[in-house]
C-alpha cells in the first residue's frame, strides 16, 4: 500500500529550496513555482492550489483543457509543457503559456487561433542543446530565424527560452543551463519586435536548485510537490 502524498508539506519543502536557491544565486526576483500536475487527479490538483500553488503544468492538450473545465482558469494559471501537435493546438490557444515552441510549422496555426480569439499568445521556445536526435527542441542554430518569424506574427509573443537538458550529472546538467542563459543573453543583444527573452524555464524535481543557481526565471516541478505520478 502506498500512503498518499503530503503536497502541502512537499510544497513547504520545495519552497524552502527554492528560496536557499535564490539566496545562493544572489540578487533578482524569485522564479515562478509551477507544479506539473500531470497524470495526477484533480483532487491533487486542489490541495496543491488551497496550500497556495498558483500555476499548475500540463503535458496533454485534452488533459489541459478537461482540468480547465474542472478547475477554471486564473488562478490557476496554466502552462503547456508538452508536445505540441497541430491539431491539437485549439485545446492550448488562449488558455496556457506554452513552453514547447520547437519549430516553425507550429507558429501558423497557433497565431491564426489567436487571431481569431483576438488574443496575443505567450510562448517560450524549447532548445536542444544537447544535439540529441530523437529529442524535442530546436537546435541553436535554427533559433535567430524562428525568433524572426514570431516577430511578425502580432498575435504572437516570445517570452523567452525553455531547456530539458540531457540526463546526465549535475555538473554537466549545471553547464547545460548556464549554455542556456549565454544563449539567451547573446539573442536578447539583438531585439526584435514581440520578442521578450526575460524568461528562462529549466529545471525539473532533480535539478531545480542547480537551475535556479545558473538563473531559471521558472521551475516545472511534478514528482517533488506530487509524488510519483500514476502509471
Ligand atoms: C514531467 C515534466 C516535468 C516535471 O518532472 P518531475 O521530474 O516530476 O519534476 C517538467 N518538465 C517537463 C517538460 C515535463 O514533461
């Protein structure tokens, strides 16, 4: 038998943390909590809002948008952090800053469902640093032209970076999200029109601290708030 998981607690625990992290890195504003809440049930989802969480993460396009039916919107505020399909892009638009931008076939339809709903969308761009084939992510060098084409979207709107660095130790983890904040600073030296590069996403239940350290702006934390997620 296994005994549920105290999500307040768990929630002291990763704030307490969070703010040693912040200490440790020094000046600047707190990164933005978000609990990654997929796969788990609502009522999850609710101790987590009534101990104060505000933002909750989703990997699912439908399991988003039946959780927003059930729980409403704002708070929580909620963030799409998987991958992105098409066809499913209607269920996104409007209703969660997404993460997973990855590349340039997806900005046509996100933009034409924001433009129908009269609506600018927020978005980060997910990057492969770790050339690995088979993962999500735009590669680096591919970054300056997608960025050009949000620019002239209006309905659209870079917010920034977002990185899952590949598995490894934490000093190559560490380096991997410091590559992340260079890349960022060097891209935000040459603006452009709907671009803001202010946020930087890294940092998951293994490796949040480390991110917070090497400047993540948020922090998608699932396992550590949660518990180990059903099936
Ligand atoms: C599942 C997931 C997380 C949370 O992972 P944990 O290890 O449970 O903290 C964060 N980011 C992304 C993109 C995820 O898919």
């Amino acid at each position: 038998m296994t005994q549920a998981p105290d999500i307040a607690a768990n929630l002291d625990r990763v704030r307490e943390r969070i703010a040693a992290a912040v200490a440790r890195r020094g000046p600047g504003p707190a990164p933005l909590l978000i609990g990654v809440s997929k796969l788990q049930p609502l009522p999850a989802l609710q101790r987590a809002l009534a101990a104060g969480l505000n933002d909750l993460g989703e990997n699912y396009a439908q399991e988003l948008r039946d959780k927003i039916t059930a729980l409403g919107h704002d708070p929580p505020r909620w963030h799409f952090i998987g991958a992105l399909q098409t066809n499913k892009i209607k269920y996104i638009v409007g209703r969660a800053l997404i993460h997973t931008v990855d590349r340039q076939d997806l900005l046509a339809p996100i933009a034409a469902r924001a433009g129908q709903g009269g609506l600018i969308q927020d978005l980060l761009i997910e990057v492969n640093l770790g050339d690995e084939a088979q993962k999500a992510g735009i590669h680096e060098v591919d970054l300056p032209a997608l960025l050009d084409l949000i620019a002239a979207y209006p309905s659209l709107r870079c917010r920034g970076l977002m990185l899952i660095p590949p598995e490894g130790e934490p000093a190559q983890t560490r380096r991997y999200f410091a590559r992340l904040r260079r890349l960022r600073d060097r891209l935000a030296a040459d603006p452009r029109p709907g671009v803001a590069l202010d946020h930087l996403s890294m940092g998951m239940s293994a490796d949040y601290e480390i991110a917070i350290e090497e400047g993540a702006t948020m922090v998608r934390v699932g396992a550590a708030i949660f518990g180990a997620r059903p099936r």
